[in-house]
C-alpha cells in the first residue's frame, strides 16, 4: 500500500473546513506517522470476495391448474466467487423487473465513481 502524497492529504482534509494551523499541525502528524497508519489500514481492511464467475437461466411458467393464461418469469443466478483462494456460490433468483432495478441501480453507483469526489476518495485508499 502506497502512502498519499501530501498535497492529496492536504486537499482531503481542506474539505473538512478545520483552520489553517489544525491542517499543518494534522499533516504533520500524518507525515510522522503515515508508514504506520498505512500497516494498521492494511490490517483492518476487510478480505472481500472476488468474481469468478456467473451462471444464468430464464424459467418462465406459462400456466398453472389454476391460471391458464399465466406468464411468470424467473431470472435465476448462481454467482460463483472466490475467497481467500476458496471457491463459493450463491444462488440468487428474481424477477425481471427487480434485476433490470438493480442494474439500474448499479450503473449508477458506476457513474458515481467517475465524480471527483469519488476518485480522491478512491486514490487516498490505495
């Protein structure tokens, strides 16, 4: 994990709106202490899973004995992922309409990485 450089911790702490002397006294704070605040982040950091791969199907049930004019669609997934060198699958089922929702939903959350604020975010974090 590389340390931020100054200028980044500058600009992040800038934002929080602290005075001037508070942000020389916390950056230098920061540059006495970064090798170690960087070793105890490193350390805490959660060990997400990874993708490996995904499996689809659509099952649609066309009638029942009750409802003969039935359309019911299913969307079924099974989400393989890899954890600490550990295979796994989850197997995830749901209609069109909540997937289409959570795509939505995703490529927004993608949009949203591209805003300035994200990338410092993200650019801190490494």
């Amino acid at each position: 994990m590389e340390p931020i450089s100054e200028i980044d911790f500058q600009d992040s702490i800038h934002v929080l709106g602290f005075s001037d002397e508070l942000n020389k006294s916390l950056l230098q704070l920061y540059l006495d202490n970064r090798k170690e605040i960087r070793s105890i982040l490193g350390e805490l950091a959660p060990r997400l899973p990874s993708y490996h791969s995904l499996e689809w199907r659509l099952d649609v049930q066309l009638a029942s004995r009750s409802l003969r004019q039935q359309i019911k669609p299913v969307v079924t997934m099974k989400l393989h992922l890899n954890q600490n060198e550990d295979p796994t699958a989850q197997v995830l089922q749901t209609d069109p309409a909540t997937l289409l929702h959570l795509i939505q939903q995703l490529e927004q959350a993608l949009g949203e990485m591209k805003t300035n604020h994200c990338k410092r975010i993200v650019r801190n974090m490494k």
